[in-house]
C-alpha cells in the first residue's frame, strides 16, 4: 500500500456534496419551522421577556448554523482520501482538525454497508467498518464502489460472510 507517510487517493463521490446539503437543508427546515413555532407562541401567549431573548439567541445560532451547511459539504468532500491495500484501511479526513487511522485488516472483524433513503437517491453508501474496539466509516461512496470495497475489505480482514 502506500508508505504511511502518503496521503491516501481515492475520494468520496461527487454527489456527496448534494446529498449532505439536502441532508443539512432538511434539518435545518425542521429546526426553522419548530423556531418559528416557538416565536409564535412566545407572540401568542405573551411569555417572559427573557424568553424572546433566548429565542432570538437560538436564531442567530441557526442562520450561522444554516451558513455553514453551506459552507461544509465541499469543504467534507475536498477533506476526505480513503485507500486500501492487503494489510490496512487508510483513511484521512477532518476540516479543521485532520485525522489521518491506518486500520489493520488483522482487527477488522466486521464490515458493512448503510443506504438511507437520501443516499439511494443519489446513489450512495456508506461503508463501516467495525473493529474490537472502535468503528470506522466511509461516508458517499458510490454503491457499486462501495460494495466492491466491502468485499474487498471482507477478503482481506478473512471475513466470512454469516447466514441468517
């Protein structure tokens, strides 16, 4: 694989930045529809006055929530390389903070594939990998790539696949 000290090169897909913005635009419409609930009834009922002031707080949280859900899908995807090779998973990622895990295939003892209905739409999934003590995932991948990678993965961690 690569020595540990290059930068793994395979990327997420491409439509992962429209799928988490559709994903973020979603919440935020929910956080938006039970704010402007909340403001109603704060007109409504005539609540404490320091009740509008915490509700006005929360406001500008949200707008400076719903700038940066903007903002971050391109700035997720641009983060993200993933590799792989016999002996580990090499994954890299993180917009502030980065995060470089080499994950060996020795203590991988699981591996599996999420869809959600957003990311069938565009396609997706996401790959997870379990190990004794701690998860890994690999979010938008495209399916067919994702798929081939968990079989990959299973192959070379010797997983077997367990019959229900």
């Amino acid at each position: 694989m690569n020595n540990q000290y290059d930068a793994p090169q395979h990327s997420l897909s491409p439509n992962a930045v429209s799928y988490w913005r559709l994903e973020e635009l979603i919440s935020n419409l929910i956080a938006f529809i039970v704010l402007a609930v909340l403001f109603y009834l704060d007109w409504r009922f005539d609540w404490y006055n320091w009740i509008f002031w915490v509700l006005i707080a929360l406001a500008i949280f949200w707008v400076i929530g719903f700038v940066w859900s903007i903002i971050s899908p391109p700035l997720t995807f641009k983060s993200w390389r993933y590799d792989l090779d016999a002996e580990f998973l090499y994954l890299q990622f993180g917009i502030w903070n980065q995060t470089q895990q080499l994950v060996p295939m020795t203590k991988i003892q699981a591996v599996s594939l999420t869809q959600g209905p957003l990311m069938r739409k565009f396609k997706l999934a996401s790959l997870s990998v379990e190990t004794m003590g701690s998860s890994h995932a690999i979010p938008a991948l495209p399916k067919a790539v994702a798929t081939e990678l968990r079989e990959r993965v299973a192959h070379f961690a010797k997983i077997k696949e367990v019959e229900q």
